[in-house]
C-alpha cells in the first residue's frame, strides 16, 4: 500500500497547486460496493437494532433453552433461553462502538506520530523510531492481556490499549509517505514562504497522506474487530449479560459438541461477514488509490 505520488507544479502563490484530491481517485469496484453495503447494513443493526428485533437479546428463559432455529427463533436460542437472533443483530452494538473508536484512537495518534518523525527526521525520527518498533515487536493480544489484568475488563481500557498497540503500524506508514512528501516543490516553497512547521504539517503535508491514512484505517479497523472479538471470547473483553459476538461464541463453544452449533455459528458469521466486508472495502480503496 502506498500514496500515489502523482504530486502537480506548485504555483507560486501561497497555497498553491496540490495533487488531484482523493474524493476525484476515490471510484470503487463493485466488490468493495457490495463490501460498503454490508458493512452499512452492519451499522444500522449496531444504530437500530433494538427496536426492530424479535425478541429482548437480554431475556432469560431456561424453558427455550437450546430451541433449534424455527419461525419463532430464526437462530434458535442459546443456553439460557435467549433469541439468537436478536442477539447477533443488537450485538454488532459492541464491536462497533469499541473497535472504531480504537482504530480512531490508533490512526489519529499514528498520524500525529508519523507527520513528526517523517518530517523532522534526524534525532526525532531515530528516537521515536524505536520506541516503536520496541510496540511493534509485542503482539496486540499479549499487550491487551497485561493491561486488562492489572486495570480490569472494560470497553475503555480496550479501546485505549488497542488504539495505542496500533499506533506505531499507522506511524510507521505516514512517516514512510511524509519523508517523500517533504522532498517536493510545495513543500520548499511552503519554508520559503516562511511557513511553520506546524503550519507545513497540517495543511500542506497532511491532505497528501490522508488517502493512505483511510486505507490504514480501514485496514486497522479489521484488525481491531479481530482483536476485540479474541479478547472477548477468552473472557478479558466485553463482559456478560452483552450481546457482543465474541462472548457469544465462548458462552456456546462447550456446547458443540453435544450437537447444539447455532449459538456459536450465526455470532461466527456475523464476525466473518463483518471483517471480510471491511478487509474488502480496504482493497478496494487501495486499487483506487493506485490507479
């Protein structure tokens, strides 16, 4: 993945010419459409689930324990006698709250990162590169653990612990387009003009990177959702009563193998459909990007 260095003449005026704006590049494929759909469908069930469902995902009735999908229960029901259905659609709540606001978190900080190291380079660049390869080198899963066992489960520690984890990738990436950016006409002019470093990294070199800071977003927000669903399935994520999908799946994996498939399977799909629609959205944005 990498910015499309197609970067025009500078006019001489303050300001002046840039490369042509993403939303001008930005034409996608109908795979990555298709993607975008589902993904909106997604949100919408994350925004206005609760009021369309069957059932209250968060009732218990231990006599519907276990019913197979029917016209009652499109999913069936899980141990506890909850709608299925109604749980895996209130459910996308969880994961689509915390996961992008972790990925938020992670590309904003990244960027800001990134923009500093790229441009000031030298001592600067040195520095902070290692403090991130030193993040880089430790797995997400491993990090969140540590953290979740010292300060407690909950939806904030996940979201600052991920967004942070995913900083240095996004860094490491905006730095990467920065220190060509840097090199270029508008740039020169920009310091002669007597510009700010400040100034020089905000408006003028952040619009230019921003078409790979949307890809590394979409691509983290996949990662995250992975991450958040793993740490809930091992019991360190989103807690119970939730609907989250993760959970899901570990509340109903002890039960498969007496036969009872549909409480971890719909949750299982759910999340497939959910990072495959985002994964590809992602190269969608990417082949735009490129062309």
């Amino acid at each position: 993945m990498r910015v499309q260095d197609s970067v025009r003449d500078l006019a001489s005026a303050p300001g002046g010419d840039r490369p042509a704006g993403f939303r001008n590049r930005l034409h996608l494929s109908k795979l990555a459409i298709g993607a975008a759909s589902v993904l909106v469908f997604w949100v919408l069930c994350a925004l206005l689930g609760h009021l369309v469902v069957p059932h209250d995902p968060l009732v218990v009735d231990p006599i519907a324990s276990f019913a197979p999908p029917s016209a009652e229960h499109f999913f069936g029901t899980d141990s506890l006698g909850r709608d299925v259905f109604s749980r895996v659609i209130v459910g996308s709540r969880e994961i689509l709250l915390v996961a992008p606001l972790a990925t938020l978190l992670g590309v904003a900080l990244g960027t800001i990162i990134g923009l500093t190291m790229g441009y000031f380079r030298g001592p600067v660049d040195a520095i902070v590169g290692r403090l991130m390869d030193a993040v880089i080198s430790l797995p997400t899963v491993v990090v969140a653990l540590v953290a979740l066992t010292a300060l407690g489960p909950s939806k904030v520690t996940i979201v600052l612990i991920i967004g942070l984890v995913f900083s240095p990738y996004v860094a490491r990436t905006v730095r990467t387009a920065v220190l060509h950016e840097r090199e270029l006409e508008y740039i020169e002019a920009a310091r002669i003009r007597g510009e700010t470093s400040l100034y020089i990294m905000t408006v003028e070199l952040l619009p230019n990177v921003l078409p790979l800071v949307l890809v590394e977003a979409t691509v983290r927000l996949g990662y995250a959702i992975f991450a958040v669903t793993t740490l809930s399935f091992i019991g360190f994520g989103i807690q119970p009563p939730s609907p989250d999908w993760g959970l899901a799946i570990f509340e109903g994996y002890g039960f498969l193998s007496a036969g009872y498939w549909w409480p971890t399977l719909f949750p299982a799909l759910a999340i497939a459909s959910l990072v495959v629609s985002v994964n590809l959205l992602a190269d969608g944005i990417v082949e735009s990007n490129e062309r």
